[in-house]
C-alpha cells in the first residue's frame, strides 16, 4: 500500500464510516505504516499496531519452482 493511500485512508474512515482500522495489516513496506503513525488520524491518544500479512509469504512458498511442474492436464 503506498504511504499517501494510507494515509487518506486512515484520515476518512472514521468520518465516512464511523470505524478505525486497528491494527494496520500490511505486507512489509514500513513507508505506509510509518507515515499513517506519524499522521495519527485517530488522535495522539489512539496506537495502531502493525500486523504482518504472512498469507501471501505462506502461498509464494508452496508455490513450484516452475510454472508447468505439478499441473495436470
């Protein structure tokens, strides 16, 4: 997720849907979650902790080395 995507997310959810997103799932890239952090849109008040997707890590390493090993046809 790129940092201003974020960041304008996190600014109108509560406005528009009246809901925080807490904790902040993303898939590594620090840059978006820092910058939603340092924004506090929930406030100083309000810590939104990072959560690590590891679902798309788990699917890239089962995957096969090539692309034609392990499909039938």
């Amino acid at each position: 997720m790129k940092a201003a995507g974020a960041k304008i997310l996190y600014q109108r959810s509560v406005k528009l849907r009246k809901l925080r997103y807490i904790p902040f799932i993303g898939d590594g890239d620090s840059k978006a979650y820092t910058a939603v952090k340092q924004e506090q849109p929930y406030g100083p008040a309000v810590f939104i902790p990072k959560q690590e997707c590891v679902a798309r890590d788990q699917e890239d390493g089962n995957r096969p080395e090539s692309t034609s090993e392990g499909l039938q046809r």
